[in-house]
C-alpha cells in the first residue's frame, strides 16, 4: 500500500445486528488514489463494514477515521458532506425519479451548480446510456442501468472516497465486466479511492491495488491484489481452481460447475 497517510482507517472495529456480532474487530486501510477491496462469501460481513463507515451502523467498538479525522457513529449526511459516498448493495436508485433527477439528488450538498452540471455531463460520458435515458423514470431502468445510475450518482456527490457494495450483483457477466472497466476508469482519471466489497473475487482483484480477505467477521488475510491471486486459499476458494498434481509438477485447473 501507500506510504502516504490513508483516506481511510478503521482500527478493531466491531458492530452487530442486536445480539449478532456481524463483524469482529476489523483493521483495514484505503490508500489515497487507490483501490482497495474486500472479499468474503455471502454473511462473512462485508456490507456491515461499509454500513458502519458510512454511519449507517455504529460500531460497538474501535474506530473508524476519515482523512486523518474520526467519523465514527457520525451522521451519515455529515459523513457525506465531508466527501464520502456510498454505493449500497441492490442500487437502491429513487424509482419515480427520472434518471437525471436520481444525479441531481447525488449532488444536493454542493453548491457548485457549474461544476454539477459540468459533473452529469461526465457521467453521461461514462454510461451513455444514463443520457439516452435521462428523462426516463429510473424505476424502470434494467439492473444494470441502474447500477451505473448508483454509481453515478455517487459520482455526483463529488467524493473523495466511494464504498461500493457488490456492484456485479444479478448482473450478466458482460455487464460486469463492463461496470468494473468503468469502476477503475473513475479512479485513474478522478483519482477517486475505492473500497470495493464483492463476491466475485477475479473481478474484484483485477480491479484492485489492494485486497482483504473476510471470514465469519474477521480479516484473516490481507495482501496487494497481485500477491493475493497467487495464493493457494485464494485460487482455491476464491478463484474456483483447483491444484492437480502431475509428474511432481503444480498447475491450477478451473473448478467444474454444475448447473
């Protein structure tokens, strides 16, 4: 990771659903311009750890600091004022707002009204299809055009740092790849950092600088993305491959599915 200070740091960070602990003392880091991504299968915590740095949730312990300033248990308005936004699992657009009051609503803190509208004109060029629709109530958007919709409307916000939940959820596997192309194209050209929560870990560590690997609400591996696609646990449990020994040799082989 960077040596410059993080944009975002969570230190022993533990938060539940009443009597569930749903994470368990979670340490985690975001280097600036860079994205960062966690994953774990389905319950292993991820949307929780998002949920409590956008303030949803509040921790029951640790910390959670943004831009070198602590954010725990903030109000998630203030949190988003102060530039970070937060892409939820299953889009979560206005549906009986047309597309282009769904961005305009991702902008409601700024003031700026050159720049938003500078801002639109850009996330019509990431997703042309969000302008070809613009009038159109988002609602009835297909689920990936809502996707870009969500994320866009992040964009909106003009944030420094945006947590995205599961962005290649119900989603074709062109559309995903489609999704994720964009996902890094708006960190390399905004400079926008990324925490990505995701189950499909090929995509997520193609896209990523760096990865944490979640199980039953704890970290239990953490690495660059690189490192992370050459161990073992990963291209066995993450990756869907499988070890095949010949001869004394190592390969990996994909794992067959069943449908």
């Amino acid at each position: 990771m960077s040596t410059d200070a993080p944009i975002l740091k969570l230190a022993n960070v533990e938060s539940a659903y009443g009597p569930i602990r749903a994470i368990r003392g979670v340490s985690l880091e975001v280097a600036r311009g860079e994205i960062a991504t966690v994953l774990g299968s389905n319950g292993a915590g991820k949307t929780t750890i998002l949920k409590t740095i956008s303030g949803i949730i509040d921790p029951r312990r640790g910390s959670v600091e943004f831009k070198g300033e602590a954010i725990t248990a903030r109000d998630p308005a203030t949190i988003v004022q102060r530039g970070l936004s937060h892409v939820p699992e299953g889009r979560e657009v206005f549906p009986l707002l047309s597309v282009r009051d769904n961005l305009l609503m991702g902008a409601y803190t700024r003031r700026d009204r050159d720049q938003v509208a500078r801002d639109i004109e850009t996330v019509y060029g990431y997703f042309p299809i969000l302008k070809e629709r613009a009038a159109q109530d988002a609602g009835l958007l297909s689920g990936g055009q809502q996707q870009m919709l969500a994320i866009s409307r992040a964009i909106m916000a003009a944030p420094e740092l945006i947590l995205l939940d599961e962005p290649s959820l119900g989603l074709s596997p062109r559309l995903t790849k489609e999704i994720f192309e964009i996902v890094v194209r708006i960190n390399r050209e905004r400079g926008t950092s990324m925490l990505l929560v995701e189950q499909n870990a090929n995509m997520a560590l193609n896209a990523a600088d760096f990865g944490y690997v979640l199980e039953n609400g704890r970290i239990v591996m953490e690495d660059t993305c690189a490192a992370l696609r050459e161990k073992d646990d990963i291209k066995e449990f993450y990756l869907g491959m499988k070890e095949e020994g010949a001869r004394g040799e190592r390969r990996w082989k994909k794992k067959k599915t069943w449908r």
